[in-house]
C-alpha cells in the first residue's frame, strides 16, 4: 500500500504565504511524477503545479510567479506567496506511483484546506 500525508495549509490574510508538505510512503519503487492539485466549492479539480523525478516543473498559469514546487525524493511541497482569495480550495496531493510487479497508479492525499481571506 501506498499513502501520501499532507500538512501545511491553514487560513492566511490575502497577500500572505503558506507552504504545504505530502510524504508518500509505502512500498514505492519510485515516484514518477508529483503534484498538487485544488478544489474550491462548485469547482473542478484542478492542477496547480507538478514536478517530475527529474525536476522538471509545471505550473498553472494561475500559480506561476507566485508559487513555487519543490520535491525531496518521495516527499513534495508548495511554497504559495501572494496568496489571493480565489487559491481559497481544498488542496490535494497526487503521486504517480511505480510499485514493484504493479502498473503505475496514481495516488491522492486526504486533501488540506487553504483558505485566503480578502
């Protein structure tokens, strides 16, 4: 089994920061790609930023120049600064997962709420 434990998160005033972590454990052979996604009320899921093994980074144009990916093996963070209401959303971390004598799969955090007031 695999699981991914998010912290970070919180409420913040607009123009503030916060920075959220996921750990994957588990029996992992290797993580292809990490990522955070995001969901506000009445929303779709959406990608807010990605990073491969390799470092290569992606973001939504709505997070770039403010929030930054960042990833330490099979653990993952978002630093986010200048944070505005409309990040306010429930923020879920995803791995692509290779396990031994498995195909990959994606996994999902429990989800951490972030929430911005104006």
């Amino acid at each position: 089994q695999v699981q991914l434990v998010e912290s970070g998160g919180g409420l913040v005033q607009a123009g503030g920061s916060l920075s959220l972590s996921c750990a994957a454990s588990g029996s992992i052979f290797s993580i292809n790609v990490m990522g955070w996604y995001r969901q506000a009320p009445g929303k779709q899921r959406e990608l807010v930023a990605s990073i491969t093994s390799g470092g290569t980074t992606n973001y939504a144009d709505s997070a770039k120049g403010r929030f930054t990916i960042s990833r330490a093996k099979n653990t993952v963070y978002l630093q986010m600064n200048s944070l505005k209401p409309e990040d306010t959303a429930v923020y879920y971390c995803n791995a692509n997962v290779q396990r031994v004598l498995r195909p990959q799969y994606d996994y999902w955090g429990q989800g951490t709420q972030v929430t911005v007031s104006s």
